[in-house]
C-alpha cells in the first residue's frame, strides 16, 4: 500500500489490489473528497454486500 500526500487538501491512498483499500474506505469515508467521491462509492460498491450502503 502507498500513502501519498500532495498537498493540505488530501492524499492518495494505492494498492495493487482495491480489497485492501476496502478498511480505510470503510473506516475514512469522510475523507473522501467530494470531487472524487462518486468514482470511489462506485468502485467499493461493488465489493459491499447486498443491501448495505456506503458507510457514513
């Protein structure tokens, strides 16, 4: 996993595989800038279960 901060607004957070992003999108939700948001809800959607919804 990389951690890439470039500036005081956010940082980019890699991985070869997205499962291991999955605790930190879970978890740092709201850190999701709002700019980038729906692309990074669509991408983890897909690896929630049924019926549940994008943490809060």
């Amino acid at each position: 996993m990389i951690f890439h901060l470039y500036d005081d607004s956010g940082c980019d957070v890699i991985a070869v595989q997205k499962e291991e992003l999955l605790p930190l999108y879970s978890r740092l939700n709201q850190w999701v800038l709002e700019n980038d948001r729906s692309r990074i809800d669509q991408m983890f959607q897909q690896m929630l279960p049924n019926n549940q919804k994008r943490p809060d």
